[in-house]
C-alpha cells in the first residue's frame, strides 16, 4: 500500500495508511499529551487530550482515532489546541476530589503531571466531584472511584489483554463508572487480581494495597519474575532497600506486554518476610547458630572433600533449583562434575515433568524449543492438553483467550476438569484421567482416516510412517471412546477441527506428571509429525514451566543425564567436548536424579547432600521417608533465601539472595533468556548465591574462581552452543536452534526424525479400595509447593485454603457438603483438606494439592492421577 | 396481583437460545427480554453472556446504558411525564407534583403493588400537545391536574382485573 504523506508541526511525514495520526507524531518524536491511549490497547478516543488541529481545514480532532489523510497539515500544539486541551482538563479536575495530597499515585499520577505541563493551576469552576465509596476488603487492590477520569484503560486492559471481563461501565452520564457486575466487590467478581488494571490506571482511582508505604517509591529497577516459567518483564519500586511495589515493565516487546499475573504483581512481597535467612549459619551443638563466612565455607569444603576421599564421588550429591539463575546452575553442576567428579545433580523440576521433557529433548535432538507466546495469537488452532494456564502461568493463560477471543482462532482443551479455559474453547474433550495417550492416538487415527496427513512434510522430514499407519489403522475406535469418556461425534468433530492445520500443542502438567506421559509425548510428537505441525512459527509444543528458570536449569546441565546444552550424558562426542573444557576426566557413572538421591541416602549410600534453593520437606511426596532420609547423611548443606523446614535439618546453612537481591539470568518457556540486575541488596549478610558458589569452589580446588558474573556470562556464551547469542543484544536475548534433525535447519541438512511405535497403555484394573483420582490442581495464588508465596502477607490474607474438588454426585453419595473436611488418603499416606463439590468434573475425580503420591521408584513420574479415597472426618 | 411475574426460566432459557452464538444480537435480545418480562432479571445477565460469548460486565453495561431496559421489575403501568422545554414552559412541573402526589411515588419509583412506575423523560416528541405524558404506549396532551387524576383513575380502576 502507497505510504501517506503528511505535515505535522511543518515537519515532512510518511507513514502507512492506517497510522493514526498520534502514532505518526509520536514516531516523529513529536509528543502529544494523552490520558486514555496506550499502545497495547484499542484507541478508543475518551479523553479528548491528544486533540490536534488540521490548519487546512480548521478542523480539530483527536489524534489517537484519527488516521492519517494524504497532505493533513497537523498543528499539535496552535494556541487554539491549547486553550481546548486546559479546558479538558479543568473540566477533569472540577469533577475531581481534594485528596491529592494522601493519594498514593503521588506524583505519579498523569493528570497532575499534565496539568503542570499546561499550566493548570485552580480550576475556577464550581467543584462537582463524584463521591463513590472506597472499597478495600481484598488485600490486593484498593478501588476509590472518585478518582476515575472515565479513561477505559482499566476495562480495555481486562478485556483486551487479560480477558477477564470483569469490570465494564455501568450506568450512563454523571454516574457511569467502571464496575464489576452487580457492583459487588472485586472479590467477589471474577477479577483475578492479576493488578493489570492498576498499572494502567493513570490516576490513583485504582491502587495498590499496601501496607508498608504509601506514597511513590524511590526508585525504580527492572527485573524478571521471581515466580512461573513465563518469565514476566516487570519493574520494582524500592523505598530504604525494601520493594514496596512490582509493576510490568514499560518495555514494549516483553512476553507479558503490559499485564502480570496476582503471584508477580503481589506476592513478592514474600522477599520482606522475616524468615529471611540474612547470615551463614552452622550447627554446634545441635543447635543451628551463627557463623561468618570464612567459617561456614570452610566446614562445607572440608566437608564434602573428605566425604569423597572417604567413600568416593557417588557419596555426595546436589540438589539445586530451577529458581536460580542460570549462571548459578552452571557453576553448580561444574562443581558436582569437575570439583567432586560426580553426575549426581538435579534440580526441584525433576517432579514437574522430567522424563517427558526428556523424551521430548531426545526426540527432537533437542529441537524446537523457540516458542514465542505471541505466536500462539497467529496460529491455525490450538490444541491445550492436560494444562489449566490460566492458574499454573496466567500469562499463557492471557494468550490464549486473546487467541480464541479476540484473533478467533479455534481452541480445543482436552482436561477431566472444566479448567478456566474452557469457556473460551471451541470444543472441550472431558477425557478420563490418565487417558490421553488413546485420546490423541485416537484423533490420529481419525485425521489418517479423512487423509488429512501433510504428505510432503513426512517425505521430507520424517522415517518410519508406513509402520506407524498401519498400527494406527488397527485402532480400535470404539475402545478408545469407552476408555477416553469422549463420545465418537466430539472426536470426529474434534478432527474437522483439527484437519489440514498446523497444531499449537499447549502442554501442561496433566501430561508432564501423568504416569503415562511418556507415552502420551510420544502420541503427541508422532501427531505432530503427521499433520506436519513442528519446524517453524505458530505451531509446535508450547510447554508450560512452573518455575521461572526451569528451561535455564536444564540447558545448563544441572541435572544428572544431560551436560550444559542440552547434550546427552550417554553421548561421547559431547563428553569428549566437556572434557576438553574443562580439562578433566568425567566420571563415566550416571548420576543419581533427585529420587534416586533421595533412595541412595536411605540406604546409606550417600553420605552428603548440597541442596540450594529447595525444600525437599514441603515440595516432596512423603515427608516422613525424606525427613529420615535427610537425617542419615554425615553432611547436609542448605542454601537458601528463607528458613524453611529444610535448613532445620541442616548441618550449614548458607544464606543466599533472592533474584531481587542480585545479577543474573533466566530462560522462560518459550526460550527467552533475560538478564537483570539487583534491585536491592541482600538482607544482612546474605550473599548473592553464584558469588558463595564461586567462594567455595575456589576453596576446594585452587582455582582462580571467576569473581564476576560477567566471566560465568561470557564462558556460558563462547562454550554452548545453545547460548551463543546471550548476552550479545543487551538484556535480552533467545537460544540458538542446534538441533541435528534436518526438520530445523534452513537448507534442510541432517537426519530425519522417526514415528515412534503406537502403544496403547493399559490403565489398570480398578482398585476398589481407592476408588477415586486425584488430579493435582494448582492455585494461581500459590507457585509449586507455595514455600515462597504463603510468605507473602497479601496472599496469606487472601485466606485460600486449597479445599479438594469433588464431583457434586459423588459428594452427595458420600454425604458431603461444601466445607466438610475429609481425609483422603492413598496407598502411601493422606491429607486432610476441606471439600467443595463441583459440577464440571468427571464422576470419580478429585483433586487435590501435592502431598500423597509415592516417590517415583523409577524414573517415572506417575505423581498426577494417583487413586485414593475419600473418607468423611 | 402484588409480585412481579414469577420469572417462567425455561421460557427465559428458549428466548437466549434463539441467539446462542450471535455475539451481535445482544440489543435484540435484551429487547425481546424486556418486552416479554417486563425487565431484564439481573440473573439473566449471566447466561446471556455466555450464550453471547461475551462478558457478564459488557451486558450489563449496556442494559444500565439504555434507559429503554431496566434490571427492576416495572409496574403494569409506566408513567413518563415529559420534562422538555415546551412542557415545563406550559407548566409540566405541577403537573409531575401532582402526578408523584396522586401516585405516592417519586421518579423511577415503582409501587409496591407492581401497578405503576413513575419516570420523566427529556421530551416526548409531541410539544405541540405541551404539557404530556405517556402510559404505557399512549399519549396524553394538554394536560391539568383535574385531567390528569381522571387518566390516572382510568388505570386505577383496572386494579386487580388482569390485562
Ligand atoms: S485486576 Fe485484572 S482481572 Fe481484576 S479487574 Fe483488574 S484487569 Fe481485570
Ligand atoms: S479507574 Fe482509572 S483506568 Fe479505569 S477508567 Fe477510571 S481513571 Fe481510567
Ligand atoms: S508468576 Fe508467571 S505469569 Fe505471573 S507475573 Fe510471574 S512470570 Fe508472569
Ligand atoms: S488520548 Fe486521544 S482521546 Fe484520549
Ligand atoms: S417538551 Fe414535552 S413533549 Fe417535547
């Protein structure tokens, strides 16, 4: 299309149609007052402020709807503009109330700072303010709508980016203001808190809840989310050392845009909590009590290298995080294998999904792992299995409704449970639990059957189809619509969906801890393979991570089977290379994984345990067994930000910082690896946890140590391959595609991928003892085990009580009412919870949080669908 | 009859359905709602939005939007004085006075028995009849007090007898 040409303040323009004629002066450096534009939301033209003036025409009109017109002479700022623009916001401040002084927006609030920039001073008319109560019950967001100028950027911002829908007009003229439905308070709407509305709030008519400060803070520092795997963009207020508030970064092109989610905009406040850990603490005496430094670090080097010369390198194990940074991890996992020269490290992720990610990482070689959440707004259909993200990562939660809301894209969820994104969908496949291997192996079956197979992608990239279509063929339909629950016309309607599309597969923890979900991976890549859904944007596997570095902690090989980059253990091409490195001989012995850990210290075997950043004791299933598993070990150490029942077992305590508290990096889900600084520094004597890493190191092994981050930076960028681009474009940048496979590779080198053989898996018999499923669900107040987020004051006060979901029809055969507590209980122990009964499950589902499956015994992860039963108490 | 009808929700349910889907049908929708309850129940608004795929929030803030839909039952009888320019020059003011004191209602009042609801309006578009109200869908112009009790006993003397 011809580009526009236009004059705006005698300044020659082009742009394309369609450009409003803000945007063009704003791309020109020309700046134009607004109060109800942003650039991530629909122009709805309600303020009035951005007008400007045509000198050709006369004509005045706002800016931000108006596009541009070829030969427009703008005037942004004629004498004529400015009268009107004061008066607009005279208008404003008559309406408004005298609390300017206590508002917590401070001088932060946009009217005042526009109304200085024109020179506004009294008004000189007669004051109309529109009193509306204050409501304030919830401990997150405080609404006093006295203050609302009736911009709409709140209900654009929970329409169009959150989709939430919980807040619109109501009522008409003087009384019109933003509500939720009924007027009810927000908590008792369908607000989720997520706080976006409150960021973008020009004035202080919505704010934050915050009990420590009122006013606008000193500072202000971007960082990453402490909390999911999406890794939200997000910047922190400080007053004295202390956050006082979080909001989304100003950036333009970050993940979560303009939004976050209530864990990131309000939990961290869990980093002012008094159970932070501030020095190194050792136990004398059996009693944990302070130490310096030099002293700690010593008793742990000490330590771990007489263990080792005593029993040998399998004696000693660590256990880090996927909630530090990825240099962190590096240098973790360098210290187990070339200090120790051991392979026992692992990371707390191994219960989210380990062996699927795995078995997805060696199918793939390691492939497709670019998933920019974006592209889920422009892919065909989205497929969302075993995932419920708008509670695990709100935020994919948000692509997904804009996808299927807003860019119409069909969305199937294949869930037992009716999660939050069913409404949005386009079909919801009820399946039973622990079914999905037959669901997709089925719908695979139906595609072949309607021919809908991309034969040109499985010539080109692909081995092993015929086989695999023979066994498919073999299906028995009838079977998989008895074993599934979902009737034969949802599944055929299900594959017209899906037919001659490239598939976004959305996959979530329903799989990734589901004790076939191994299986079911490997239905899902061969469906993949067959509808020609990998290699490129839009489609793909999007995976769900619970914590923010998850992906990160895996590429830096801080886990027993795979060395940094992803690179297979087993393989001794890339041994070799390490080897090389490193200089060192590595220990040919596989490591022990976390339950493997967990195992060889019952026994005895393992002598010494180097947990950093993890809770075992609260995260782990049976914490009976690993309490006495802890206890056995000659040598425990715990790094960790807060006192949690771990360090109480601990023989050194190692005080570390939060993410807030120092430099570092994370990868998200979708392969963005972002750096960030400290906002604030750590709590007494605590310390930046690569800087004791590095600490300790130097003391067992004579080497010169890095000293700095930008050393471990710059070795994890020239050394895997993966990484070769951090750090390279600032803060920001993505993992280099290094898979072998010809599928990924521009000029279509390389090995085919393989169809895996189709297994049907046998869900076994019915143990009528445990009659029911329990399906672990999860809040979207609490992360993972909730260490860090029941620290927070605003979730504690929320008050969620994790009550057990039960079907209504099964609650009323149990005699149960809403609120009744009842022990559940598995072959391998119970909880206590309080039930609420739920229309929209399956019969002889519960669910429920983590605390009852057995440790896996192998490496199965088995931790979801696990059968129990329900007993009254 | 002293309750408002009792909402027959199987008929509500069949007058959604009619525009499952239709995310653009949501005013006449609204306006068959109206028309065949006399009110939009605020617990309509819920299964309105999903059947419309659109958010509870949204529907209720066009239903408070118009003034020709209401959230609260009416009486059998709506009453709408004019308040126009026209009308109050020819004395539409006592003629409201006389209206409130007849009726016992204020505007946007309805009476406890469900038989009237009180409302003004900006102009009913009849000024040359100034001063005017309207009952239900008909006209009355050139209003005095003494003719406006006699209108207004007209529909008081249907009281009880329904329709
Ligand atoms: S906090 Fe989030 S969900 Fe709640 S009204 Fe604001 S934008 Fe909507
Ligand atoms: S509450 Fe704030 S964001 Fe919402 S309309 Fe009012 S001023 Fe605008
Ligand atoms: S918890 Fe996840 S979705 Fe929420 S703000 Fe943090 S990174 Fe974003
Ligand atoms: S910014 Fe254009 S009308 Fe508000
Ligand atoms: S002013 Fe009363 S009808 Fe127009």
């Amino acid at each position: 299309m011809k580009a526009i040409t236009l004059a705006i303040n005698g300044k020659n323009i082009s742009c394309p149609p369609g450009t409003s004629v803000l945007n063009a002066a704003l791309e020109n450096g020309i700046k134009v007052p607004t109060l109800c534009h942003h650039p991530h939301l629909e122009p709805v033209g309600a303020c009035r402020l951005c007008l400007v003036e045509d000198e050709k025409t006369g004509r005045i009109m706002a800016s931000c709807v108006t596009p541009v017109a070829h030969n427009m002479s703008i005037q942004t700022d004629s004498p004529v503009i400015k009268t009107h623009r004061a008066n607009i916001i005279r208008l404003i401040m008559a309406n408004h109330p005298e609390s300017c002084i206590v508002c917590s927006q401070g001088n932060r609030c946009e009217l005042r700072q526009i109304a200085a920039e024109l020179g506004v001073g009294q008004t000189d008319l007669y004051p109309m303010p529109h009193y509306t109560g204050l409501e304030e019950a919830n401990p997150f967001i405080i609404r006093d709508l006295s203050k609302c100028i009736l911009c709409s950027k709140c209900i654009r911002a929970d329409h169009e980016l959150v989709v939430v829908g919980a807040i619109d007009y109501n009522l008409r003229g003087f009384k019109s203001r933003p509500a939720t439905v009924h007027e009810m308070p927000l908590e008792k709407s369908s607000c989720t808190f997520c706080g976006t509305c409150v960021s973008m709030c020009p004035t202080g008519a919505l704010s934050i809840e915050n009990t420590r400060y009122v006013g606008s803070p000193q500072k202000e520092s971007s960082t990453i989310c402490g909390f999911c795997g999406v890794g939200c963009s997000l910047v922190m207020g400080s007053v004295d050392g202390q956050i006082v508030d979080v909001n989304p970064s100003h950036r333009e092109k970050t993940v979560n845009l303009s939004t976050l989610c209530v864990r990131g905009h309000f939990a961290h406040d869990y980093l002012n909590a008094s159970k932070r850990l501030s020095e190194p603490l050792i136990r004398k005496d059996g009693e944990l009590s302070s130490a310096t430094w030099d002293e700690a670090l010593e008793v742990v080097a000490q330590g771990l290298i007489s263990i080792k010369e005593k029993y040998g390198p399998q004696s000693v194990a660590f256990l880090g995080s996927s909630k530090c940074t990825i240099e962190e991890n590096y240098l973790f996992q360098k210290i187990a294998r070339v200090i120790l020269g051991t392979n026992n490290v692992d990371n707390g992720s191994y219960g989210s999904g380990r062996a699927v990610i795995n078995l997805i990482s060696e199918r793939l070689d390691g492939g497709g792992r670019i998933t920019p959440l974006a592209g889920l707004e422009e892919a065909e259909v989205i497929f969302v299995i075993g995932a419920d993200p708008t509670e695990t990562a709100p935020v994919v939660g948000y692509y997904l409704k804009r996808a299927s809301r807003i860019k119409k894209v069909p969305l199937i969820v294949a869930d037992p449970r009716k999660t939050g994104l069913v409404p949005f969908s386009s079909l919801w496949l009820a399946l039973s639990p622990n079914s999905d291997v037959e669901l997709i192996n089925g719908l695979a079956a139906l595609l072949l059957k309607e021919k809908a197979d991309d034969s040109s992608f499985i010539d080109r990239f692909t081995q092993g189809f015929d086989p695999y279509c023979d066994s498919l063929s073999g299906l028995d339909l009838e079977k998989v619509c008895r074993v599934t629950g979902v009737e034969m016309a949802v599944m055929e309607e299900t594959a017209d969906l899906l037919k001659g599309k490239k598939i976004a597969f959305v996959i979530g923890h329903g799989i990734l801890q589901q004790k076939h979900g191994t299986s079911a991976m490997d239905a899902l890549v061969n469906l993949a393979l067959m509808t020609g859904s990998l290699g490129g944007d839009n489609k793909g596997f999007y995976l769900i991570a619970r914590e923010n570095n998850e992906a990160g902690a895996l590429d830096m090989g801080a886990v027993p089977d795979f060395l940094p980059g992803r690179r297979p253990f087993y393989n001794n091409k890339d041994r070799k290379y390490w080897e090389k490195l490193w200089d060192v001989k590595l220990s040919p012995d596989p490591g022990l994984n976390l339950i493997r850990m967990i195992e060889e210290a019952e026994k005895g075997n393992l002598k010494a345990l180097y947990i950093m950043g993890e809770n075992p004791l609260l995260s782990l299933p049976q914490p009976e067994r690993i309490r006495n598993a802890l206890n056995d070990l000659e040598l425990l150490v715990v790094q960790d930000i807060l006192t949690t029942e771990t360090t109480h077992t601990a023989h050194v305590v190692l005080a570390g910082a939060a993410f807030s508290e120092k430099a570092g990096t994370f990868t998200n889900m979708e392969g963005r690896i972002q750096s960030f600084e400290p906002v604030v520094s750590p709590p007494g004597d605590a310390r930046p946890d690569w800087e004791i890493l590095d600490l300790l190191s130097r003391r067992m092994s004579h080497a010169d140590g890095y000293a700095s981050i930008q050393k471990i930076r710059a070795e994890i960028s020239r050394r895997i391959p993966m990484y070769s681009e951090f750090g390279k474009l600032g803060d920001e940048s993505w993992i280099r595609e290094t898979s072998n496979l010809r599928l990924f590779h521009p000029y279509e080198e390389g090995e085919s991928i393989s169809f895996s053989p189709v297994i049907s898996v046998d869900n076994e018999a019915f143990d009528k003892a445990y009659p029911f499923t329990a399906i672990l669900g999860s809040l979207r107040c609490h992360l993972g085990s909730g260490t860090r987020t029941s620290l927070s004051d605003r979730i504690k006060d929320f008050g969620l009580k994790g009550e057990v979901e039960i079907f209504s029809e099964d609650g009323t055969r149990l005699s149960l009412k809403v609120g009744d507590k009842v022990r559940i209980s598995s072959p391998n122990g119970s909880i206590e919870r309080e039930v609420t009964l739920k229309k929209d499950l399956r019969s002889d589902d519960a669910r429920q949080l983590m605390g009852l499956t057995q440790l896996g015994e192998t490496d199965s992860p088995g931790w979801n669908g696990c059968h129990v039963k329900i007993q009254k108490i | 009859m002293t309750q408002p009808k009792e909402i027959d929700w199987g008929l509500m349910e069949a007058t959604i359905n009619k525009h499952r889907g239709e995310t653009w049908a949501l005013i006449p929708l609204l306006q068959e709602i109206q028309a065949v309850f006399g009110y939009i129940p605020p617990d309509s608004i819920e299964p309105i939005s999903e059947a419309l795929h659109l958010f509870p929030s949204q529907v209720q803030g066009v239903v408070s939007f118009y003034a020709g839909l209401s959230l609260k039952p009416k009486g059998k009888y709506v009453v709408r004085v004019c308040r126009g320019t026209a009308c109050h020059v020819k004395g539409g003011q006592s003629i409201l006075r006389v209206i409130k004191k007849e009726l016992g209602l204020d505007e946007g009042e309805t009476s406890p028995d469900y038989q009237f609801t009180l409302e003004t309006v900006a102009c009913l578009g009849a000024c040359f009849l100034a001063p005017t109200m309207m009952v239900n869908s008909t006209y009355f112009g050139k209003l005095s007090p003494p003719k406006v009790t006699s209108v207004l006993n007209q529909y008081g003397k249907d009281k009880g007898e329904d329709e």
